[in-house]
C-alpha cells in the first residue's frame, strides 16, 4: 500500500517531520513500513519555458528556450510536437552534447515529470507556474494492514501520524454537501447480509475530459492509472477514505434503476477489463432491470462504463460483506483494488462520506455538472457503537509498566476512541466505526492500541515473576529420543517424509484406501490420502539415494494415520529403518536391522512368516513378536521393488512400548563364575538359527544364562546343501559354582536333542 507524504501533510497541516523519520514512527507505532520511494523527481528545479525557435537537426531538434533566467538556452529535444511559440516545462539534468547538439537540460512529458502517463511527446503547458513538487511515497506492507481496513485510505493513515506527532487531522469531508429533496434515483437492496449499505447520488449535464494535472499527478504517484475527470474521483475517494466507488453511465441503465442481488446461476457479465465472468448464486451483482451491471465489490460492468459520450452519471457507493467478496474474488480469481478494500469489512458509515467527498471534487474537476437529485441511502439498521471497559490496573499489568491514567486517555481520544471515567480505575471506551469492524472488540485491543502508542520500547524487559516447575518428561518422547540415538550411532541417517500419499501407492503396496483419510484439498495431486504405512516413503527414499549412493542406511520415526473409528482417525507412531546395499547377498543388512530391534527391545524375537507382502522377498520375511504379540516386519525388499538389496525393519512403537518391561530387574553381580562352551549344528541351508536357538534353550534347561550366535560355515568338509551353525551356550548358578559333571550333563543334553532333530553336531 503506497501513502502520498503531501497527501498526509494536506490531511495534517502542522506536520513538520521528514518522510524518513515518519517512516521509522509508523513501522514502530502503527504498520511495517517498507521505505520511502521518490515521485515526480523531475519537478525538482522544474521551470515553465518557452520555445522560442525550433530547428530540425537530423532526427532532433534544436530549441531555443526562454526560462525566464537570464538569456534564452538551447536544449536538443526529440519530440515531435517541439515548437516555437509552445510553453512547456524545462528541467536541469545538466549540459550535454545530444546527437551533436550541446544541450542545456531537457524539454519534459507529462510521463516523465509524473503529472500523467502520456509520453509522446513534451508536455504542453498553459500555466506560468508549476504548482507540484517531488512527492515522497511511503511503501506500507500489506500484510500488516490486513486487520486494519481504516489503513486502506490516507485518511486513516493520517489519524494515525497525526495520533502519534499529537498533531490535528483536517477531516476531508462536509456532509451537508449530500443532496437533499424528493427526487432520487430507483435503488433496491434485495440481500442486506450481502450489501448491509447502498448509497447514491446523480450527476446531469456531465462533461467527461481528462482530470486536471494535480489530480493526474496524485493517482500517478500512487501507481493508478488516470482515465478521465468521473473515473479518476472514485479513485481519489478510495485511495483517500479507503471507501472504493463506481460510476455508472445513467442512460445505460436499463430501468433507471439499480438493484442489489444474488446473481443467477450461470449468469454472465462482461467487465470492465474486457473478460467475461460466468457467475454463480453464491455471488453478488449490482442489476438494473434487465440484467447485472456490476460485480459486486470486485469490478463494474463494461456495458454501462463511462465514456467520452457519458452526460448523465450515477456515483454509487455501497458496503459489502467481506467473507463474500473475498469468496467470489478467490473463486473467479481477480483481485482489484476495490476488492481488496472490501474483503478487510469497510464501516458502513462511509458510504455517504465517500458521496459527499466525490461531490466536492466534482465541483472542481466538472463544475457545469449539476446534482440530479437527493441521496438515495439503503441500508438495514446500523450496529450501535459498541463500549468497552477497560480497567487500567489490568491495563497495566498486560503492558509491563504503569501508564497514567490521563495518558491512557488522551492516547485513545488521539485514535478518536471517546473515553467515560467510570471511576474505581476503569474507563468506559467508545469504538468509532471504523475500528468496530472486527479489529476493536475486548479489552486486549484496547491495551494494545495504548502500547503501540507509547511504545514497546518504553517497556522494561523483566523477567516474569512466577514459579518455574519443569514438566515431567514425556516417557515416550524419551523413548524416541533414545531410539534416534541408537539408530545414528548404528550410522543410519534419519529421513522425514510427508504424511500424504496416492491412490497409486496404495496400490503398489497392498494397502487399503478404505482405512485412510482422503484430503479435501490436496497440496498436490499425487497427496490425496494421509499414509497408513512408512513403507512407501522409505521405497521412496531408497530410490531416491542409490541413485548416489552404492551403501547407506535410512530411518524414520512417524506415524500411520488409520481411519479406524467414526469419530477421531488413529494415529500409530511407528519406526521404519533401511540398509541398503547395491550388490551382495542381502543378508548382512537383515543381521543389521535384527541388531537394531534387539538394542531397542531386548525382548523381541523374529520368527519367519510364510504370508508375505507384494513388496516383500519370500524368503526373506520375519515377524517380529513380544511375547505372543505381533509389533512388527523384518524383511528383504522383493528383487522387482528395486535394484540392489534392501533390508527393512517396519516397527509398531506404541505396542513396542506397551509391551516393554517397565522396570528391568536388579540382577547382582554374580557371586560364582560361569562356564561357557560352543557347539557347532550341522543344519540345511534354510533351517533358521533362531528357530534353532530356542530348541537348544529348551535342551539347556535352567542352568542357562544365555546363548549367542556366533558364526556360520558352508564349504569344505561341510555337505552341499547345509551349513555349520556355531552357537556359545554359557550355563551358571546363581548358589554354587557348577562342577564340570554338571556342565557336561548340560551340553550332553543339549548334543542329543539336536540329533534328535536329525542335525549332526561338532563340539
């Protein structure tokens, strides 16, 4: 949003600070401010001249120029309307040789002195004095005025600076200037939730022309574009009072009338920027009686747009609902200057302030039109002001420091609040109008707007003086914290995925679209249902990564998001983890995943399955179990899912959890020493070791202490088609140390039971 400085220093005339330094008081008191631009900088040393003689030079002319400074100069000039007996308006750039022609300064366009966009050729000038001067433009953002919609005009800024220099606003407007009498033009609000105001007021005898300099040059400045007298006051009035207006040619009104309504379904309108919008029920047109004339808030209709040939005109200014308009402008996507004034909620009282501004302008820019009748005002009835206590012990408090009462006062009389004392330390605070729009509504606001104003600065940077307890931890946000840690010192490197996956993957892994949630309004086309598997995204990233990498390994801990219950979805959070190698037989990466469950749940144990997935290898698939619990997946990527092997581990972390011991028992150090042996199974290729290692723990009995894998061996001296599995068994008693009858009773047991299981042994 661009401020005029001359504008606000119209509307504060004892302001006397640099644009600068009013800058830097904005951005700390009221909105960001994004600096300071320059308008019209060639009117800086401007003087009105005139051309004396003009020579043709080649493709320039040479011009002997009168500036009313001493002698005549010569200035090379290029364009085409350069003649003698012309005024014009000369600017210092200096001397230079232009096309061979010294040249002292330049002869101006209107486009290049700012005073409009016409660059043809040099301006004509038909004044012995030029009145302008370079402007300065204040850059306001945006996204700081969004709850302010008083800040979308000059006025409104002007309160503010004249608010916070304590200087006196002039007040633009003068009301007895609306029409009054029995005429008046056929107006009807047919939806006052749609349009809650519709104001207007007629013009006979119009003379459409271009605007004068001064107004030309004020619209440039703020980057509008100047069109004529009538078109260029709705845009004065809402640059200035932030209340957009339009102007209908009367005697292309259907009627003679104008009605406020929803559109029709499927009803079309051609706009004023040529386009043509197929419109629905949902939004509002303004209609004669035949057809709709206007968008709504938005844009007017080409059909009954001012022209050269316009003599009759009406001026409306109405108020709209704001969720409305910024509907309709989202859903057509077009978004004007109007529009975005509206969809902030304007203060229906300006609709008539904005009339009887465009008709003081008229006056000026069109004096031979005369007022067709008297204001025409529809409108349901306006909210009374609303009153807010606010009890200045809480002020206070909220703010960090004590601000005097009669300091509170005079900051909110300054914003044009009107403040009752109702004693015992409150204030009763009247909101005007144009702040009652859903920005000031309790009494927060109010401590903000006395903030602000004093500003933060002058607030002391304490500490709060309340208890600190620290929150117990969170057992499984330390749990997940310890398994982050584990799987990095194992050298795997977290990933993060999105929560969103297709209709596609779904597919391709076997997954149920039935026990996911579909999004409404995907960011993407290919993120329409919320994941109910990590799996997927882990695939993902192992695709991504071979790419440049031979080895790596991957983890991630998120949740699986099941649309199980009619009232809330389930969230699961769960740990998939990936070794990834480009050759070799796969199977170092599943001891290495095992490794890692084991040092997460020491309880876990993997047990082969034959029901496998389509993405998992059918030979190289394990349950994961606690107890007679299922909590996960171990298994190999199926060879048609990816090049290179690819082991992975799917973990359910919530039963994990809930299946994990509590407490571990204490167990001393024991008192006696332990003895240890190893025995060698001779076993097919497909007999699994685990599977294997609980039978020698049943044959152990309860002399046991635990039981380790150590190695396997096929080759030489071992038959084709089996392997030598060698398991350390370490057997001891808590009472006594185990004599040496004791431990070979052990493994004598533990070597019958396995040939009892046809496998041959090796001690």
């Amino acid at each position: 949003m661009k401020f005029s400085m001359q504008w606000i220093q119209e509307l504060v005339p004892g302001l006397d600070v640099p644009a600068a330094e009013l800058e830097q008081l904005i951005t700390v008191r009221t909105a960001e401010s994004e600096g300071v631009e320059r308008a019209g900088a060639l009117l800086e040393g401007a003087r009105v001249a005139r051309v004396l003689s003009a020579e043709p030079v080649g493709k320039l002319t040479r011009a002997l120029v009168d500036i009313g400074e001493g002698e005549p100069i010569t200035v090379a000039c290029g364009a085409p309307n350069c003649r003698a007996g012309m005024r014009t308006v000369w600017v210092p750039v200096g001397v230079k040789n232009v096309g061979g022609i010294e040249s002292n300064g330049m002869l101006a366009s209107a486009a290049e002195l700012g005073l409009g966009r016409e660059d043809e050729g040099i301006i004509e000038w038909s004044s012995d004095t030029i009145d302008f001067a370079p402007d300065s433009i204040l850059e306001i953002d945006n996204k700081s005025l969004t709850h302010r919609p008083d800040l979308w005009g000059h006025l409104g800024m002007a309160r503010e600076v004249a608010a916070i220099t304590r200087e006196n606003l002039k007040d633009p407007v003068d009301l007895a200037l609306l029409p009054k009498g029995s005429d008046s033009f056929n107006v009807r609000v047919d939806d006052y939730v749609l349009c809650p105001r519709f104001s207007v007021v007629t013009f006979e005898d119009v003379r459409i022309a271009p605007s004068p300099l001064w107004l030309q040059y004020r619209l440039e400045s703020l980057g509008l574009n100047p069109i004529n007298n009538v078109v260029d006051i709705t845009n004065f009035v809402m640059t200035e009072l932030a209340q957009p207006m339009h102007a209908f040619d009367r005697d292309k009104l259907r009627g003679d009338r104008l009605i406020v309504r929803p559109a029709f379904e499927g009803e079309g309108l051609l706009a004023l920027n040529g386009e043509e919008y197929v419109l629905s029920a949902a939004d509002g047109v303004v209609a004669d009686g035949e057809r709709a004339v206007s968008l709504a808030g938005i844009i007017g209709g080409k059909g009954t747009s001012i022209t050269e040939e316009t003599t009759n005109i009406v001026f409306e200014s109405a108020n709209w609902n704001a969720s409305q308009i910024r509907k309709t402008s989202a859903r057509l996507k077009l978004r004007t200057d109007a529009s975005m004034r509206f969809e902030k909620a304007q203060d229906p009282a300006n609709t008539v302030r904005a009339l009887a501004r465009a008709i003081a302008l008229m006056r000026v820019v069109c004096p031979e039109a005369r007022i067709g009748g008297r204001l025409t005002d529809d409108y349901r009835a306006l909210p009374e002001p609303q009153t807010i206590p606010l009890k200045l012990d809480v002020l206070d408090r909220k703010l960090g420091r004590i601000v005097p009462p009669d300091e509170v006062r005079e900051i909110l009389e300054r914003l044009a609040f009107k403040v009752r004392d109702a004693g015992l330390h409150l204030f009763e605070v009247t909101v005007p109008t144009w702040r009652a729009t859903k920005d000031i509504a309790e009494p927060d606001d109010l401590v903000e707007e006395v903030g602000r104003m004093i500003g933060y600065d002058t607030i002391p940077p304490e500490p709060p003086r309340v208890a600190c307890t620290v929150p117990p931890d969170d057992p499984k946000r330390v749990w997940y914290r310890e398994i982050r840690a584990l799987a990095a010192a194992r050298g795997y490197t977290e990933v993060y995925n999105y929560s969103f996956l297709s209709d596609e993957q779904f597919q391709r892994f076997a997954l149920s679209p039935d026990d996911a949630l579909r999004v409404l309004n995907p960011i993407a086309s290919d993120q329409n249902l919320l994941r109910t598997s990590l799996i997927p995204g882990i695939f993902a990233n192992l695709e991504l990564n071979r790419k440049h990498f031979d080895a790596f390994r991957l983890f991630e801990i998120g949740r699986e998001i099941h649309n199980l219950t009619p009232a809330m979805p389930r969230e699961i959070p769960h740990l998939a983890a990936a070794v990834y190698a480009a050759d070799g037989d796969g199977r170092s990466g599943l001891f290495e995943l095992k490794l890692l469950l084991l040092a997460i749940a020491a309880e876990a144990r993997v047990e082969p399955t034959a029901e496998v997935l389509p993405y998992e290898h059918p030979a190289r698939t394990a349950t994961i179990y606690i107890g007679d619990s299922v909590v996960g997946r171990l298994f190999e990527a199926h060879p048609s899912m990816i090049e290179g092997r690819a082991a992975i581990l799917n973990l359910d972390l919530e039963r994990t959890l809930d299946l994990r011991p509590q407490q571990q028992p204490f167990q001393p150090i024991p008192k006696f020493p332990s003895s240890a042996f190893d025995i060698s199974v001779i076993a097919p290729l497909r007999e699994y070791s685990a599977a294997l290692e609980t039978r020698i723990r049943e044959f152990a009995g309860s002399l046991l202490e635990r039981i380790e894998f150590l190695r396997e061996y096929s080759g030489p001296q071992v038959s084709e088609g089996m392997r030598s599995m060698t398991y350390r068994i370490t057997v001891g008693s808590p009472e006594r140390t185990l004599s040496s009858d004791e431990i070979n009773a052990v493994r004598d047991r533990i070597i019958e039971g396995v040939r009892g299981l046809g496998h041959e042994t090796r001690t």
